[in-house]
C-alpha cells in the first residue's frame, strides 16, 4: 500500500468518527433514514414514535406493504400492524420494500412546516399489535 492510499484511508476514517452530536440530530430530523445496499444494519425496521418509544420489527417478518392514495402506508410484521400516514410516502415505501429503511419516525407540526413541499413526512403512526382490539 502507498503512503498516498493509507492517509486517504486514515482520512476517511477520520471524517467518518468526526460526524457527532450534530449528525444525529440531523438524523433525529428525518423521517426516514435509507441504509447502504449491502448492509447488515437494516436486518430490522425502528418505528419512533413522538413519544419518545421505539418499537423495532424484523424485516424477515414484513410480509406485505399497502400504499393507499393519500399517503397511508400499511406495513403487516406477522399479524401486527403499522399504519403510517403523512406525505410524499412514496420513496419510503420503495425502500422499505427494499428493506433499506433504518427507521421511520413521526414527525411535529413544526418539523413539517420546516421541510420543503416535496420531503416526507410522517404525520402519524399507529401499531396494532396481534389479538388487540382496534
């Protein structure tokens, strides 16, 4: 390996440990955030809610997405159910199908009105657990 290659390897190992605090309160701000293609990290899906709780489900058990008009997302893990509303769902839909989104995460009124008309956004979400009445 030539001197050149190692400092553009420490370089980049440099800039990727240099993304703190700040970086993750960008991500905070997402409403979804898209894994690399070959990765091990989305093996399941984070739904954050406004709350603060976390609810995670394993990719192996999606078995069906449902896109309706209006953008309402209908994601069925087993027999549980995540119902996502919101706009411009449409991209977020491909890449969970995809099994590439980290997470999804309900956002604020506020958050909304600070993204541009074509961002998504997620108004609400709702989980409907197995045997639960709705």
């Amino acid at each position: 390996m030539t001197h050149s290659r190692r400092s553009s390897v420490v370089h980049k190992i440099l800039q990727d440990s240099a993304a703190g605090p700040e970086t993750e309160v960008e991500e905070a701000r997402e409403t979804f955030q898209e894994a690399r293609v070959r990765s091990r990290e989305a093996i399941m899906l984070d739904v954050r809610l406004e709350d603060g709780c976390i609810e995670s489900f394993p990719y192996t058990w999606l078995s069906r997405v449902r896109y309706k008009p209006g953008d309402k997302l209908v994601l069925r893990f087993g027999r549980d159910e995540v119902n996502i509303e919101g706009r411009n769902l449409c991209r977020l839909r491909d890449i969970i199908t995809e099994h590439r989104a980290r997470f999804v995460q309900e956002g604020t009124e506020t958050e909304q009105g600070l993204k541009p008309e074509d961002a998504a956004h997620v108004e609400r979400i709702v989980i409907t657990e197995a045997g639960e009445d709705v």
